[in-house]
C-alpha cells in the first residue's frame, strides 16, 4: 500500500504500525507552515499515487482536505484519526461558535486513540497484516502510557494547583488536562493569528489580576508578543513542541512527546517551588 499523511505526527503513527508492511508518502515536503500553506500542483500527483490518506480532518490541514476534493477520487481511503477522539473547544477571542480544538496529536490519551484509529482502518485495507498493525499500535501505546507514568511519579507528592498557565494559543490542552492542569487564557485570539495591540494589553492585564505563573508557547515558531508579555507580567517562559516541523521521522511524536511531558513536569515544579517561597 502507499499510505499518504497530511502532517507530521500522522506519520509517526502510520510509520509505528505498518513497518516495512506499506510506504508512507507525505502530502507536502516537509519545511511547510501548515497555519498557513496553500496547496500546490504536486500535491496533487503525489494524491495520485496514494491508496488511502491519513488526516487530521478538524481544521489543521484544510489544505490537505482541498486537495483531496479536488482530486475527486471515489477510489481514495480517507482515514479520519480523530474520528472518535473526545475534542475539546477551541480558545481564543477570535474563535468561531462551536469551533473544535484540532491538536489531538499533542496529547498523550488522543495520540494512543488515534493510532488504534488508523491501525484499525488500515488492517480492514489490509486484512492479511491487521495482527501486525494491531500489535504495532499496542507497542505504541505502551510507549505514551510509560510517557506520562513517569511524569506521574514524578509528581505525585506535588499540588498541580499552584499552576496557573496562559498558553500562546489552544494547542496544548489535551495534554494539560492529562495532568489536571487547565488554561487560564489564550494569547492568539485565533490559531496562527498574532494578538492587536489592544488584545495584548488585555492579554496582559488579565495575567497579572489573576496571578499566572508560567506561560507555554510554541518552539520552533516566531512568537514576538512573547517576550513583550514576559517583561510587562514577570511570568515564567516554556516551551513546547508542536510536532510539526522539522523532518519526517518514524519516532517524531514519541521523542517531542518526551520533551513536551518533562516540560510541564519542570513548569509545575517552578510553580510549587514559587509558591513556598
């Protein structure tokens, strides 16, 4: 089979199932804004060669989800990885009425689903290797389940209640709320969009009355309302990965994920620590 996906962390999940059982074929070279690529003609012949497509389908890759109908291919598989994800609203002030929160991959809970979502359709594709597939998404499990054990232990004697969290924008709620942790409020008044002038002081106001002490923004993305917001609050800077950039690569989401937990491990110890003092 050729196994096409629309953003990085479907590959790292596709590619933790099928092995050497299919080829994978990114829809986009890697190096893309998804917030705010267009399509381009060779998405389209590279759609061509794909037996199913793997998507996020909820708002992050529109572009995909257009070339797709464009392409008006009846024979094309489409999985849906979030098909039966529980989604979160989306945040921010400029967020439409009912608008779903599409970064399911930055959760450890929403990724295990997913896969076992993907390795579900793709082992009715493919009959004769549904008992790897299968297998392979357990594995994958096993991994994000060992993921956020070992941030629980670390944190078993510590009150998460003494963090209150601002983020850039919604992206990282499936994984805050794992740990008990929720979003006071959300900087981007919509997803990739930079806040006014207005909006920010609102945004900085809002800090400081209700006492938040760390502020999670994206690595690997241009966040220049970051710094403004650190010198006029005093809040604590962290940084989490959004897992798609940077190249394709099979262990992409467990590596980033890792990253992401020991992130908000060390956050919540600030915050402990802060509140002692």
């Amino acid at each position: 089979m050729n196994i096409g996906i629309a953003l990085h962390p479907y590959y790292s999940y596709v590619a933790n199932i099928v092995g050497d059982k299919a080829n994978i074929i990114p829809l986009v070279d890697h190096g893309f804004n998804p917030h705010a690529y267009q399509p381009q003609p060779n998405d389209m012949l590279r759609l061509q060669k794909m037996d199913a497509i793997v998507v996020n389908g909820i708002g992050h890759d529109d572009f995909a989800m257009k070339v797709i109908a464009s392409s008006a291919r009846e024979d094309l598989i489409v999985i849906n990885a979030n098909q039966d994800v529980p989604l979160l609203a989306a945040m921010g002030a400029s967020v439409g009425q009912g608008a779903k929160n599409p970064h399911t991959f930055v959760g450890l809970s929403t990724s295990i689903q997913k896969v076992y979502t993907i390795a579900r359709a793709l082992a009715e594709i493919d009959p004769d290797n549904q008992a790897y597939y299968l297998g392979n998404a357990r594995q994958f499990a096993k991994q994000m389940r060992a993921i956020k054990r070992q941030a629980m232990a670390e944190l078993v004697q510590l009150d998460t209640r003494h963090i209150k969290v601002a983020t850039t924008h919604n992206a990282y709620n499936y994984l805050l709320q794992e740990f008990g942790i929720e979003v006071a409020t959300v900087i981007e008044p919509a997803h990739g969009v930079e806040p006014s002038a207005s909006q920010l002081k609102t945004t900085i106001d809002n800090i400081n009355q209700s006492h938040i002490n760390v502020l999670f923004y994206e690595l690997d993305m241009p966040n220049r309302f970051v710094d403004t917001i650190e010198q006029a609050t005093g809040v604590q800077l962290y940084r989490f990965s959004h897992m798609t950039h940077g190249p394709y690569e099979k262990d992409k989401v467990v590596q980033e994920m890792k990253q992401n937990v020991s992130t908000l491990v060390e956050a919540i110890k600030f915050a402990e620590r802060q509140a002692k003092s």
